[in-house]
C-alpha cells in the first residue's frame, strides 16, 4: 500500500485515540497520578484505545479506509476463527503515538489500563503492546521522541537515552529536551547511526533492574564500539 495512504490511517487512529481520551476521565486522572500534566497529554498527542473489539476498525471504515488498510497500518488483527472479519489490535489501553522524524504518527505503543468487559481471562495482559512492523513503522530505525529531541540533542550536544514512554514524556517535561527512548527493542547500530549525526555524547538511563543493567552493558558496549563517549548515571 502506498506509504501516504497508510500515515492516514496512522493519523485518523491517532485523533480517535486522542478523543477517547478526552471523554475517559479515569485515564486522564491515571496520567496525572504519574506526574503526566495536560499540556504533555496534548504536546505528545497521549490517547486512550476503548476497551471493545471494533470501536476503532468501525470508526476508520467510516472514514473510508479498508480492513486491509487498517491491518496494514498495524491497528487491527485477522480473526483466526471469522475468516474475512478484523479486530481492533489497542483494546483498553493508554496509547502512545511513535512519531516519524518528521513528527507524523508511525505507530503506537499500548500500556494496559482495563480489560474488555466480559473478555475471558487468558493470564495476565502484556504491560505493553507495541504496533507490528509495518513498511513505515521499523523498531530498529524508530526511536521514541527522536522528532522532538533532534534540534535540543544538537544544541546540548548530548543525548539522553531512556527506556519507555513515561520516562521519555516525563523527561521532556522536566526540562530534559534532548532525551529519546527505546520502545521495546534493544538498541541498534541504526539507532546509534541516526544519533551520531547529531551527537557523540550517549548518556544511558536505563532501567535498574537486571534486566535493564544487562541491556545497558549491551548498548554501552555497542555505543563504544560506534566512537561514543559514554555515561551511565546510577540511581538510587
């Protein structure tokens, strides 16, 4: 599908998640327990993705788009059990929009908020669930903020790499422009080809855990390797 096409959808289901949002109180009151004010929910376009099946997919068929467009943009799945019917991938969810350089919506990320009522119980819902690879949306060239935090990485001559969205928008709204994340994918030479242009200088303020200590030793090493001067903070 031709790629302009397809950031129309990417651009239509974000401005139907940004209107959920605007009609769910719970969620907005959720943002701001995490210290998220209104003017970052606006600035980053934050939505919310209805707990139902189809409230997207009807909303975009509306508009005009086909089933197909709406897989292919990574916003719905096939059903395996109704052969020719979809539904919607972002169900009960905080979404996200991941923005391409030029700050157009590529694709979303997804933090669990509610199940669909009367959903039967499979385990635990991932935390997060980011959209498929698409042909505009590719994790390893992609990070979050990056439209954003260009010019502020440029001017500071430093760039601060943090894991997920919260730290990226609470970041920004601290004062910390020249701050980008990874949305959950490891990082990549693509990633540090697309940084150098800007900068040499790689603070790392990955998460504490193991897990993240052994990600951040990975990168480190990476970023090294690609001639960057680089800096681990500890937290407490």
């Amino acid at each position: 599908m031709h790629a302009e096409h397809l950031r129309e959808v990417c651009e239509e289901a974000t401005k139907f998640f940004e209107s959920s949002l605007a009609e769910k109180k719970e969620v907005r009151e959720y943002l701001h327990s995490r210290g998220v004010t209104d003017e970052t929910i606006y600035t980053w376009r934050l939505g919310y993705a209805p707990a139902a099946w189809e409230e997207l997919s009807r909303y975009l068929s509306v508009k005009g788009f086909s089933k197909d467009d709406m897989v292919d943009a990574g916003f719905a799945v096939r059903s395996e059990k109704k052969p020719g019917e979809i539904f919607d991938r972002f169900r009960g969810r905080t979404i996200f929009p991941i923005f391409d350089t030029m700050g157009r919506p590529i694709g979303v990320s997804g933090r669990f908020f509610e199940r669909v009522p009367g959903q039967k119980e499979e385990g635990e819902p991932a935390k997060y669930v980011n959209s498929p690879e698409t042909s505009l949306f590719k994790k390893s060239k992609t990070l979050y903020g990056f439209d954003r935090a260009k010019n502020a990485i440029r001017k500071a001559d430093c760039i601060l790499l943090v894991e997920g969205q919260f730290d990226l928008v609470l970041a920004h709204q601290s004062g910390l422009p020249f701050t980008v994340a990874l949305s959950g994918t490891a990082l990549t030479e693509d990633h540090l080809h697309l940084l150098s242009r800007l900068s040499k200088r790689l603070v790392l303020a990955l998460d504490a855990d193991q897990a993240g200590v052994r990600a951040g030793l990975r990168s480190a090493e990476m970023a090294l390797r690609a001639g960057f001067d680089v800096k681990v903070p500890t937290f407490p």
